[in-house]
C-alpha cells in the first residue's frame, strides 16, 4: 500500500511527458494537465486521512532499506503540504486554461507547470537530504524554463537574475550536503538525527546547520529576497500564482524540517538567528510593500512578510507556535494564489500596474471587487477566514517563549498588510467610476470561477478550523517530537 507515496511526485511527471505529444492539441493540454492534478489531489487526501489514522508512511525504492536507499516519508506536515499544493495547483491550470495563453501553450506551459508541482511533491515527501536537492532542481528547472517562456524582455531580465541566485543557492545546498555527509557519513534526514543527537550538535555541526539555513533562506526568501518581487511580477497570472503559492514554501518547509529534525539541539543559536532574520524580513517586507504604488511589488512584497511571518513561529519553537505557524502555510498557499490571480486579473481588466491610475471598478466587477475584498481581510488575519487561526497561534506561542519583539513585529507586519492591500481596494474598486461600462473588459466566469473557489476555501479553512485541527496537531506533534519521525523512517526505537 506505501507504494501509493509516489504517485504526488510520478504522476505529474507522467502526464506531462504524454502531454509533450500533444503538442498541437491545447485542449488536450489543458483539461489533461487539470484531470492529473485532480488525481494527484485525491491521492493525497487518501494519504493524508491515512496517515492520521495509521501512523506516518514509508516508501523504500528498490527495497533498499534506510538509510541506504532512496525514502519517500509521508507525516501530517508533508501530506498537508501535498495537499495544499496539489489543489491550488488544479485551480491555477483552470485559470491558465480559460486565459487561453496560446503562444506559451504552444510551447508546453502545462508539462513544465506540471514539472513543477512534481518537484514541489517530492520536496515535501523525501526523506534524505540529496534527494531533496535533487527534487528542489527538478523544481527550479521547470521554474527556468517557465520564468523565460514567452520571451518578453522584462521576464529575461528577471530570469537571468532568479536563475543565477538559484544557481549559487544550489551550490552551497551541494557544499552543505557533502560537508554533512563528510561529518556523520550518511544523508537520510532520520539517521541524520540520530548521530546529530548522539554527537550533541557540536560547533562543527552547528556551523553546517547556519550554511542549510542560508540556502533554503534564499529559496524561502528569508532576508535574502531581493529577487523575489521582480521575478514574481514579469510572469503571466497563473504561472505568478503558482510561483507565489508554491515556491518559497518549499524552502520553508526544508527550514521547518531541517530545525526540528536535525539541528534543534542548540536553539539558543540557531532559532535565535531564525527569529532576527524573520523579524528583518518582515520589516523589510512590510516597508517595500506601502512604499510601492505598483500592484504586482506590492502582492510581491507581501509574499516576503508572509515568509518573515511563518519563520517566527520556527522562532519561537514551541508546540504552539509551530502549530500556528502550519495552519499559516496552508493558509498562505491557497491565498497567496488568491492574491496573484486576482491582482493578475486586474491588471487584464484595466491594462493598468499602478493603484493611483483606475478606480471605481467595484461598479463594474462587484462579485470580483468584493471577492477582493474577501482577500484582504484573510492575509490580514480578520477573522473568520484562515489567516485569524496561524496569527493568533504564533502570537500565542513567541509571548509564551519571551520573544515579545518577534511578536510585537509579526503583529505590526499584518497592519502593514493590511494597510498596503486596502490602499489598492480604496483606490481602485472604490471612487469615481474611471472605466465606462462600454469600455470594460470582461472577466468571463471562467477567469472569475478559480478566484472564487479559493475565496471560499479561505473562508471554509478559517470556519472550519476544528476539522482542520486533527491534521495540524498531528503534525505540530510529530516535529516537536522527532523521535516519531525517526520511528517509522528508521523502523526503529529512538
């Protein structure tokens, strides 16, 4: 039955190798892309409800026992992820396959997506820290390809410099893992754990731990994030909304696992330095996002806060705060995706990037306008939707540790959201209508109808946070608890 880990990670892959053989039939492309994402969606939350009832799962490839062989592990936190990704990835290809972007369609837009979202899963499942490099390359090459496509000069300029901080990135995750691997003479994460813990985490160790934490900062966008925000605003909307809701997560998920799997012996020094480069990161993101008048930055910027804001409660390191902080990365996977396909939309609507140069569009687009609306009060943590549960729990937890300047700004950091996104609702929905009804561009139901299923998920997440409960618990305890990690990866006592 654990052989059902693969298919998050081979399915996508599959389908979009078929997919390169139909190359002239774009509705093939695209419906196919969206039937093997919802597969691969409903395979997950089988895996998930199976994972909380059953214990974590274990793939060994070739029947080649950790730690020798290649492990996919599934727990709460990966499954949720899968989940997560998997969905807003469904909802992103039905956005790309109503935008009906031909040139880029014919140059295989949804196998490379579909690229994507398969390094995305492997990065969530694997269980050793080189296929974990292997998996985040798979998913970056995707992103090169899908950062360039279209060859507008805008994206090459962004590309040649997402493409080169990835590069240096990737190298110093290969200096790491041959350092580590030098050091203790193996690579998967829960034998890792074990000769770190059997060590004591000595300066060597803790001097390894400080270089993983500044390669999977500049993938997350921790402090190092200035190619995020114009990276993120050259790509067309649902490639932008995909790259907002997936990638950066993917290096705070490796933060998240690396510093309660590995290196959490010595959090006076290594969770400290977490939590000062989150409190920077939320401080530079939240001056870059009131400090632009361009809608796509300031979507951008919000994207680094978020990232500052998932890390404090890694910071905080307590069961609290780590809970909230996963109920805040789910939250920010599909809303994140909200964002970009709504600010993308507006951008098709009006033909315009700045805030102060349209208005009145509520008259227009109301369910669009107040669907937006919906949008803000989430990032900014209003209850009832899905970001109130992750802020008050992270807040909880950073005062409970005595982190009162993590909290304090991670408080301060969600009015700067909600300060830069209701500027744009202010200028642009409301006031003199500026586009006469003639004029206006249609935002047909097939563009509205993804916007519209994730403002209700944020809605119903943020509602129904008592049956998301069970999930996160389980996953909060499972990181706060290594031992069960190492359990079932290792089949044996800790």
């Amino acid at each position: 039955m654990n052989n059902i880990l693969v298919f998050p990670m081979i399915l996508p892959i599959v389908a979009g190798v078929g997919l390169l053989f139909f190359r002239t039939s774009r509705s093939i492309q695209r419906w196919g892309s969206i039937a093997a994402m919802t597969a691969v969606f409903s395979i997950s939350l089988f895996i998930l409800t199976t994972v909380l009832s059953d214990g974590i799962m274990r793939l060994d490839f070739g029947e080649w026992l950790p730690p020798f062989g290649i492990t996919f592990v599934a727990d709460a936190f990966a499954m949720l992820l899968v989940s997560a990704a998997s969905l807003v990835s469904i909802l992103c290809l039905l956005y790309a396959a109503f935008a009906r972007d031909e040139q880029r369609e014919h140059f295989f837009l949804y196998p490379f997506l579909l690229l994507l979202t398969a390094g995305v899963n492997g990065s969530f499942l694997t269980g050793d820290l080189f296929n974990l490099f292997v998996c985040f390359e798979v998913m970056l090459l995707a992103s090169y390809v899908l950062m360039t496509l279209g060859g507008e000069r805008r994206q090459l300029v962004e590309g040649v410099k997402y493409i080169l901080i990835n590069i240096l990135s990737s190298w110093l995750f290969l200096l790491g893992i041959a350092y580590i691997y030098g050091t203790l003479g193996t690579l998967n994460m829960a034998h890792l754990s074990l000769r770190i813990a059997e060590a004591g985490q000595p300066p060597l160790l803790t001097t390894i731990s400080i270089l993983f934490l500044v390669v999977f900062s500049l993938k997350a966008g921790l402090v190092l994030y200035f190619w995020l925000p114009g990276s993120y605003g050259a790509l067309p909307t649902a490639v932008s909304a995909l790259f907002a809701a997936l990638l950066t997560k993917v290096g705070v998920y490796a933060l998240f696992r690396t510093f309660t799997l590995l290196f959490y012996h010595e959090p006076n020094i290594t969770h400290t330095i977490i939590g000062w480069m989150a409190v920077a990161t939320m401080i530079g993101g939240s001056i870059g996002a009131i400090a632009y008048k361009d809608i796509r930055k300031i979507a951008s910027y919000n994207v680094v806060i978020a990232v500052g804001f998932m890390l404090a409660g890694l910071a905080a390191f307590n069961l609290e705060a780590i809970e909230g902080a996963i109920y805040y990365l789910l939250h920010d996977i599909l809303v994140k995706g909200l964002l970009f396909l709504s600010i993308g939309s507006i951008i098709y609507a009006t033909g315009k990037t700045r805030f102060d140069e349209v208005s009145g569009l509520i008259v227009n687009y109301p369910l669009f306008g107040w669907m937006f609306f919906v949008t803000i009060l989430s990032l900014g943590g209003i209850p009832p939707f899905s970001g109130f549960p992750g802020k008050i729990l992270i807040g909880q937890g950073s005062i409970a540790a005595g982190e009162y300047v993590l909290a304090a700004v991670a408080f301060a950091s969600s009015l700067a959201v909600l300060y830069s996104l209701i500027r744009i609702f202010l200028s642009m929905f409301w006031g003199e209508m500026s586009i006469r009804r003639k004029d206006q561009v249609p935002l047909t139901k097939g563009r509205l109808a993804p916007i519209l299923i994730l403002t209700l998920l944020t809605a119903g997440l943020g509602l129904g946070m008592n049956l998301l409960s069970p999930y996160v618990s389980e996953a909060a305890n499972v990181l706060m608890n290594p031992e069960l990690y190492i359990n079932k990866a290792l089949n044996k006592p800790f």
